[in-house]
DNA sequence: AATCCACTTGTTTTT
DNA sequence: CAAGTGGATT
C-alpha cells in the first residue's frame, strides 16, 4: 500500500486516498489521470473492498480493458475480474438483463444498433405517409434521442412545450408520432437502443425502489471516467446509485468535452458541487505528457474559452520547440508538406512513424494525407470508417443470430427474409409486416401458421416462407445444442451465405469471404476465452450480449509493422505522439461550418482543438491551406479563427510562404501568377463556355488543346488516350480508353489528368 | 432481383 | 468528386 502510492505526486495520492465521499478530479491533459484511477481502485482493493462492489464506468469498452488490466497488475488480476467495470451501457445492460421482468422485457431482448433504428424509423415515416425528405431518419433520431437522454418519454414530449415548439419550428412536427411509434415498436420487437439501456436503467431505479435499494447497497464505490462527456441520463444513474453511501468519485476534464453533439452535457462536470455540496474538489495540474510549449500554447488556447473549471495546467518537462505553423497555397500541397516534413525528421531523429500522427478534423480530410503519404512510400495506417460489426456481411449474419434468439426482432427479420435472395419480395414481406400489426402478433407466429391469420399469397409464396421457417427452426434447435462457432459455420453453409460469396470473383467479394472467417475466427475465440473461465457451453445469448455493444474503436494495434497515424481528433482522445500535425485549421473546417452561428458550439470546437495539441508530447505542427477542392470545387478558404487565440510567442510562423513542390491539377485554381491569370480567373468563376461544340476532334482545357488520339496521364486511372468528346456547355465529356482500366467517359471540369505530349 | 442512371449530399462518434 | 440513394428498367 505504502509501496503502491509512492507512485504517485502528492495531488495524486491525495485524490486516491480519498474515499469517504464524493470527490470530483479535475485531470487536466496528460496528467495521470487513468494512473489515478487504477491506482485508487487497487488502494480500495487493498483495503479490503470487495472487488464486485465497485462499479467503475468508462466511455469505451477499450479503456475497461486496460484499466482491468492494470489493475490487475498492481493487485491481483482474479480480483480485478471481479469488479464491474465497463461502459455505462455494458454495466448496465448487464444489470437490465437481471431485472428484465421488472421492465417488462424477455430476457434476452436485442438491441438495435444505430442502423437498424434508422430503418424502422425509414419505415415509420412511410407507415405515417410523412416526407422523408423532411423526416430524414437521422434527424429523427436524432431528436428521439436526445429526447431519452433527457428522460423524456414519447407521452412527456408530446406534452412538452420546448420539443413541440422546437419541432413545429423546424416543420417536423409530427416527431411526436414517430417517437410514439418507435417506442411501440422497440417494445413489441423486445428491443432496446442504445439510449434505452440508460433510460431504462433510469425507470427501473424510478419504479423500482426496492431494485434501487438493492444496487445501493452492493455498490460501496462508483467511479466514473470521462465524467465531462456524460449526459443526463447518466447522470442521473450515478445520482441515483450513489444516494445511500456518497462514495462516488468522478474524474474529468471540463476542457476536453467534446461530445455534445451527442448529448454529452458538460453542466454535469461544471455543476458537480451543486449535485454533491459536500463533495471534494482535486485537481491534477501537472501535466507529464507535453513540453512546455505545448502546454502553454493549449493553455493560451483554452483561456478563450468562459465558464471553466479554473486549473493551471503546467509541464516541468523541457520547453520544447515552437509550435510549427504551415501555410500552403492548396490542400495537396499542405499534404506533401506535412508528408515531406514526416519524412525529414524521421530521417534525422529516426524515430518511428508511431511516433506520428496526423489529426484531422473531419475524416474527409484523409484522403489527400493518403496520397501524399503513399508518394513518399511513408507507411500509414487510418483509423475510422465503417467499423466492422457494420459491414452488411457481419450485419447479416449476427441478424440471423439475432433472430434465432429473438423471434420478434423485426429489424433482423427484415434484413435476413431474403438474404441471401429466395423469392420473398418486398410485397410478401409487407404482408408480413401487416399482419403482424394486424394481429398484434410477433413475426415467427406469422410464419409458423400463415393460415392462421389470412395473409393473401399464393401456394409458391407460402411454400418459400415454409422453407424459410423451416431453415430458422432448424438453426434454433441447433443453438440450443452447439456453441455460436459451431453454430455460425452451420449457419454460414445452410443459409448459403457463404456460397453467395464464394461465387463472386471480384475483389470485394474476397474481402467480404475475408471478412466472415474473421468473424469466425473471433467467435472461435470467444469460446476459447470462455472455456478458459470454466465455461462450457457458449451460446448465441452471450456472445452476442458482447458483440452487440463492441465497435472498432475497441479492437485496436493489429501491430503490423510501425505507421504514422491519421485520424480525427475525435478519435484522439485520450491518446499521445511524440509529433502530432494538426491540420486543416481553416474558418469552416476547423471550426466547422456547423458551429458557426453558436458560441457554444464555437467552444466546443476551441476545446477540440485543445484536445489535439495536447496529444503532442514533443512537437506540434499545424497547418492550414489557402484553397482546398471540397464537394467537386475549389474554394478559398482563410485561415481559421483559433490561430489568432494561440499565443503567438509560442508559435513560429514562416516570414515568407514556402514554395516546396507543389502538384497541378489539371484545373489548377491557383498557380504562378506568372502565367495566364486570366484563365485562371474564368476557371475560378466557372462561367467559361465551352469554346467547342461537341464531336469536334478538339478541345480546349485550361491552357491545353486536347485533342484526339492524344495520350494522358489520370491521376487515379493511369494512361490512356482520348478516343473523342461529347457533351456541352458546362458538362463537355471525353472517351478515353486506358491502358489498365478500360474506356471511360470523364467529365472534363473535374477530370484530374496531365497532357503527356 | 439485379443493374443502371439520375440525383443528392457532403461533421465529429460511442454505445 | 465520391458515396450513397431511390427509381426505373429489364
């Protein structure tokens, strides 16, 4: 014990030893923060708390696994099992499951994942004859969402001034309905979303004293990591849990919250006093990440900012170097800049291209980076995307477990009826759907006895859903009797998914092949893991109760080989690089058009920022280019606005513009003003006629006559030569047969190519 | 059911 | 431009 926090500074060690009631940390960046959460965790296991009353709640499934992890290490890792650490939604689905019948649930209830709500709500909107143009599902559930996150239930946003007025006023007035029909269904399909698991959660402990009572007590000690970017909902169940013995311990940092957009509220890290008078305030001020540049720069930034916490964050760690602010003329050239720069310190420090990051705003902004990085033969690798669990081959199949575990999940239903294709159209799945509405009755009794309850198809249809039903019975006695692997490849072979697949050829195919024997292989290990613990049989319930809430961000290293990073700032978090580039800083990307008319959100931008120079530990770049090509144009863009809030003494900004190599396009916006400004300016307001009627063998582009037969160079599809031109007035094509891609028509205002003779 | 074409859209993202 | 969508076509 002695020995454990020696460990740790004095701020340190005072915020772990202290434990008898509430205390809020205030971790500024890079200050220790996850140390003093496993070190106060293993100094209650050490004095003898039991490893199962402390509930430890994390944003990510990845940090749980860490902090368990270490832990473990300090103390002993059977212990560290034991405790209930997890994301909000993991613990307290977990803790939903138990308690099902007191929600009026099946045990094991789906969970819809952020798509599948989407499509019901697809299907709500025409259900309810409303505009999809006008509802678009994302935006409704958007709002249904942030109605749960609020507590808000579909009967208290019907009656609710602020939501009503708020919806009429952006014509979507009828959300109301939607909401209450979304509810409905969820209920009917035995399903949850994501902002369900909380809210439930939140009636179950409303209505459920005794339920309540009983959690209290078995929690001795709450701890809750990443506190600024809870929402109100969690907020509430951390109220509610810690009510009888106060010992709840919050670690945050008000200058890092940048999660509102999805609810996060940062009031619940600002107001902690209010919601605990009596509870301590500790604050982590030294910061062992950064340079001391970096961290005055970050500090110079965030003062910007109003109504924080107040905190000195400092570094005892050498002053470092200025931070490097770029200027380049266009978006490729700010890639080859930075690339050109990543190259050139590698090779004088030889440090390793892990040490690298590139920090982005939007993900949008990776492909350039990409490109200049894969010309300087400079390994990269990317993070974000589509995460694995949503690409519609692992999609399908985990639908098809799904259903087998829950009949009336209609969301997997619908995806797997006539996938792969058996001649069940849309028409007969309408059907289906209707009668199940009609009847109040879930999908399989529809399909165990269609005569039951009339539905109108022919003998061929009726026979097609037989068989359908027949294969899903069959499956679901088999996954009473074999594990999810075993399961999964009966599964694969009977349903002719994977014959679907193997029939392809092409490149996509192969990765989606690829793709399903991953998902084997993790579920193979999944039983491996369980069999380990003792556990015999593992079923389709728990597997998929941890898949279901799992997402890429949780995989992480695959450690092939050192590469630089490229990823937003949003993903950042919580990471550190010995050099961070943080680019794009112009007005409309950083910050981002969306935020431009709210000072608010104008703040959350500011601490984004902060975010990613304070995952710098000793250099930090930041660049910004004068134009950019975005949305199939070029565009001026300034610089943004945050470059004035950063302490200029701190910053070294280049006297003249430097010229390093710059690529042309072949509608070059901007070049040397010292050949043909002229057509520059007709390009730049894109009112240039075509000089040419179409089917003429010549063409003028930019500067260049092109005519046919002549040989090019495309950026993406190689050489080839023109074959001839078409179009008019705006939208003048050309034909042109290349050596490696075939013949292609490419519309000659976007075409990016060179002239090879 | 598959393919093609016209058309829209274009943050951040965990669970 | 590129990705994704919805409708029409075959």
């Amino acid at each position: 014990m002695e020995k454990l926090i020696q460990d740790l500074n004095e701020k340190q060690r005072e915020a772990v030893l202290f434990n008898e009631g509430p205390s809020l940390i205030i971790a500024g960046a890079g200050s220790g923060k996850t140390r003093v959460l496993t070190y106060k965790i293993a100094v209650l296991l050490k004095t003898g708390v039991l490893p199962w009353t402390v509930m430890a709640l994390t944003f990510t499934n990845k940090a749980a696994r860490e902090m368990k992890e270490r832990v473990g290490q300090l103390v002993d890792p059977h212990a560290a099992s034991r405790l209930w650490m997890g994301t909000f939604h993991s613990v307290f689905l977990r803790i939903l499951r138990s308690e099902a019948e007191h929600i009026g649930f099946p045990v094991h209830f789906t969970i819809y994942d952020t798509a599948d709500s989407k499509n019901l709500i697809k299907s709500l909107v025409k259900e309810l004859g409303l505009d999809d143009k006008v509802y678009k599902s994302s935006k409704v559930l958007g709002r249904i969402s942030a109605a749960k996150n609020d507590l808000i239930t579909p009967d208290a946003y019907a009656n609710h001034p602020d939501y009503q007025i708020n919806d009429t006023r952006s014509r979507m007035s009828r959300i109301k309905d939607l909401y209450a029909l979304y509810w409905r269904r969820c209920r009917e399909a035995n399903a949850m979303d994501f902002d369900d698991i909380l809210l439930y959660t939140n009636l179950l402990f409303r209505d459920h004293p005794e339920v309540l009572l009983r959690y209290q007590e078995h929690f001795s000690h709450i701890l809750v990591d990443e506190y600024q970017d809870t929402n109100f909902s969690q907020y509430l169940i951390v109220k509610r849990l810690a009510e009888r013995h106060h010992r709840v311990c919050v670690v945050g940092d008000d200058s890092q919250s940048i999660y509102s957009f999805r609810g996060a509220n940062i009031d619940n890290i600002l107001n902690f006093k209010k919601h605990y008078p009596e509870s301590r305030l500790f604050k982590l001020e030294q910061n062992y990440r950064s340079t001391q540049n970096i961290v005055n720069l970050a500090n110079s930034l965030i003062a910007k900012n109003r109504g924080q916490i107040p905190k000195q964050v400092f570094s005892k760690n050498e002053l470092g170097n200025r931070i490097q602010v770029m200027t380049a003329y266009s978006d490729l050239e700010e890639g080859n800049m930075v690339a050109a720069r990543i190259g050139e310190m590698r090779l004088s420090t030889h440090e390793s291209f892990n040490d690298f990051a590139i920090l982005y705003r939007t993900n949008a902004q990776s492909r350039i980076f990409e490109e200049s990085l894969r010309k300087r033969n400079l390994p990269y690798r990317i993070y974000g995307g589509l995460s694995f669990y949503q690409r519609k081959e692992i999609k399908d199949v985990i639908s098809y477990l799904r259903f087998l575990l829950n009949p009336n999940d209609v969301e997997a239903f619908r995806r797997i009826i006539n996938n792969p294709p058996r001649g069940i159209g849309d028409t007969t799945q309408q059907k289906v759907l209707t009668a199940m509405r009609d009847h109040q009755v879930g999908v399989h009794q529809i399909l165990e006895s269609p005569e039951t309850y009339e539905l109108p198809i022919n003998s061929g249809t009726r026979k097609k859903l037989a068989d359908f039903q027949e294969l899903i019975e069959s499956l679901r006695r088999q996954s009473t009797e074999d594990n999810v692997y075993e399961l999964t490849k009966v599964l694969l072979s009977k349903t002719g998914l994977m014959k679907a697949e193997a029939d392809q050829t092409d490149l996509e195919a192969q990765s989606r092949r690829d793709n399903l024997m991953e998902l084997l292989t993790g579920m193979y290990n999944f039983c491996n893991d369980r069999l380990e613990q003792g556990i015999e049989s593992v079923f389709i319930a728990d597997y998929l109760s941890e898949v279901s809430l799992l997402t890429d961000q949780d995989e992480e290293k695959s450690n092939e080989g050192e590469r630089v990073t490229l990823m937003t700032i949003h993903a950042s978090k919580g990471l550190e690089f010995k050099h961070v580039f943080i680019v794009g800083l112009e007005e409309d990307i950083f910050p981002s058009g969306h935020s431009l008319d709210s000072d608010k959100a104008i703040e959350e931008e500011r601490r984004l920022l902060y975010v990613a120079i304070t995952r710098a530990e000793s250099t930090c770049t930041i660049s910004y280019a004068k134009s950019r090509f975005r949305n199939g144009q070029t565009n001026y863009s300034s610089p943004s606005r945050f470059l004035n809030d950063l302490d200029t003494r701190l910053l070294d900004v280049p006297q003249q513009i430097p010229t390093a190599s710059r690529t042309v396009r072949a509608n070059p916006v901007r070049t040397e003003p010292t050949y043909s400004p002229k057509r520059n300016l007709t390009r730049l307001h894109s009112s240039s006629k075509p000089s040419d009627a179409p089917s003429t063998s010549t063409v003028s582009h930019g500067s260049n006559d092109l005519r046919i037969g002549q040989s090019i160079l495309h950026e993406r599809f190689g050489k080839g030569q023109i074959l001839g031109f078409d179009g008019s007035e705006g939208s003048s094509t050309m034909t042109v047969e290349f050596e490696h891609s075939g013949s292609k028509r490419l519309l000659l205002k976007f075409a990016k190519f060179t002239l090879l003779d």
